[in-house]
C-alpha cells in the first residue's frame, strides 16, 4: 500500500464531492488536521474510519488501499494483493494500537505510583510533643531532643527574634503512612545545642499555639511560626484554578486551538496535581521543598500522559 498514493486519491474524490477539509473532517468527527495527514501520506485513517470514509467518498475500501478506481473486472492476483495489503494493514494497526496501550498504561502507572509513593512518605505531623519526643540535658550541658518510636523523623530550624534578638529554636516530629504500616522504631538523639546559648526552643504544629517545650529563662511564652508553605500552596491553586479558566476562555474563542490549548493544560494539569498531592494533607503542609518536586515530577508525567492521548486525538 502506497500512501502517499492514497492520500492523493482520497483528495481527488473529496474535491470531486465538493468538500473542504474541514467539511470533510465534521462528516468523519476527526480533525481537519487529521485530513491534511492524510491527504499529503503523512497518516491514514484507522480501522475505525476507513468504513466511514469510504463511504463518504462513495468508493470501496480495496479502492482506497489501491490509491485509485478498480475496474469491475479484476485480476486474481489483483485480488490476493489487494487482501494481503489489507491483512498488514490490520495487523500494523494492531501493532501500533497495542504499542499505544503500554505507553498509555506504563504512564497512567507512573502517575499512580508517583501519588502512592508522595502520599506513604508525606509528614503527618505530630500534634503532642510528650507523643513526639522529651527534652534531656546531659551532664556537659548539651540539651538533646530525644524521639518518641511514633516519630518516623523531624524537622529543625532556627530564627533570631527581632523583639529581643534572641535565638529561637523550631522542632516538629512526624510519621509517615510508610512507618505506620512498617511499625518502625525511631531511636535519634537531635542535638538542640548548649544549655547557655539554646534560648527557646518550641515545638509546632502544637494542637493550639507552638509550645514551649525549653528555656533557659524564666520567661512561660509561647511563640509562633508562619505556616508560608500553606499559604503558597493555597495561592497556587487559587492562581491555577484562574488560569485555566482564562485559557478554556481564550481556546473557545480562538481560531487556532492547538498551541492555546497545549499552553492552557500546564496550569490546569499543575492545579490537578497540586491537589492530588497535597489531598486530605492541606493542614499538614509545612514543608516546602518536599511537596514542590512532587507536585513538579507528577506536573511533567501528567503532562506527558495527557499530549499523547491529544495528539493521538488530533490524527
């Protein structure tokens, strides 16, 4: 089967019924890019079209893989050739279907296994420090956080006060979904510092306000942090969620859709992701980094996954 011969033929006949492409492509319910792919021998309907096609164009399906009108008599071995071209074609298109269908399952997988895997080693934070771990001085004076077995691991910064200037020391503790199911015991000693220059230390997310767990003043307050990656996290959905509406907006209105609608699907599919990760744990989001390569890693896969069905659509 030759088909850029094909093509040709099935550009004669359109023209000879009066129709444009995209006349052409309504009748078929495919694109008219799909047409122009055809036509020039760059693609060729699949089984599912052909049927449709041919009778469009009032030929026989044997005429379009001959490229050209049949005589009523035909040959024997015009016959066989023609039945031999067809048995390829359906098997090629067999092949490529069944290619198409392991990619398609191999990236639905991988999107599937990246939301497992984010959601079994994602924090889940600890809300009662005397759960988490218990405060030690050692006989040289280092103030030491030791974790309770239910934490699977924790989270440890500092900040100078501007009120006072002195330093203040955060600790969180937090199990996983994997350390629940393994049961895993945590046994570390985190260094906090020198009983003379460890100021305060608070241990948060407490149930209410951060809790002061050490001090070396009198002083009983309790401070309190920011959760900004929840903040971020809220503007980017609430951004996303305006973008993809301006960039469904702006492909309905558009002439030319492919390049405004492969635009739109990078906030759109962020947003999804965003949500997926971070689904039934917007209370639990303090940690930056970890959910922003997740949520980045899922963004590409998706995105990947969703243009090859688009393009797969198109032809």
């Amino acid at each position: 089967m030759d088909a850029k011969k094909t093509g040709a033929f099935i550009a004669l006949l359109r023209k000879e019924k009066n129709l444009k492409q995209a006349e052409l492509a309504e009748e078929l319910h495919v694109s008219d890019k799909a047409i122009s792919r055809w036509e020039t021998g760059k693609g060729f309907p699949d089984i599912n079209t052909i049927e449709d096609l041919a009778a469009v164009l009032d030929v026989s399906i044997a005429e379009l893989f001959k490229g050209e009108r049949i005589p009523q008599q035909m040959t024997k071995e015009e016959s066989d050739q023609i039945a031999l071209d067809w048995m390829s074609f359906v098997n090629e298109m067999m092949h490529h279907k069944k290619v198409q269908n392991t990619i398609l399952g191999f990236l639905a997988g991988l999107v599937l296994s990246v939301v497992v895997f984010m959601h079994l080693t994602s924090p889940i934070y600890i809300n009662t420090s005397s759960d988490a771990l218990k405060i030690e001085t050692l006989s040289d004076g280092t103030v030491v956080a030791v974790l309770n077995e239910k934490a699977a691991g924790y989270e440890l910064s500092e900040t100078i006060n501007p009120d006072n200037e002195q330093k203040e020391t955060f600790i969180s503790c937090y199990e996983t979904g994997w350390s629940k199911l393994t049961k895993q015991k945590n046994d570390s000693v985190i260094i906090l510092g020198d009983q003379d220059s460890l100021n305060r230390v608070y241990y948060y997310p407490s149930e209410n306000a951060d809790e002061l767990i050490y001090s070396n003043t009198t002083t009983e307050e309790s401070g309190g942090v920011i959760t900004l990656p929840r903040l971020i996290y809220n503007m980017w959905i609430f951004a996303g969620v305006i973008l993809s509406l301006a960039g469904i907006i702006a492909c309905r209105l558009a002439k030319k859709k492919d390049i405004l609608i492969r635009i739109t699907m990078v906030p759109v599919i962020f947003t999804i992701s965003t949500v997926l990760i971070l689904f039934g744990k917007f209370d639990q989001v303090y940690n930056a980094a970890y959910y922003f390569y997740g949520i980045v890693l899922l963004s590409i896969i998706l995105y990947i996954l969703v243009s090859y069905v688009y393009s797969k659509r198109r032809k």
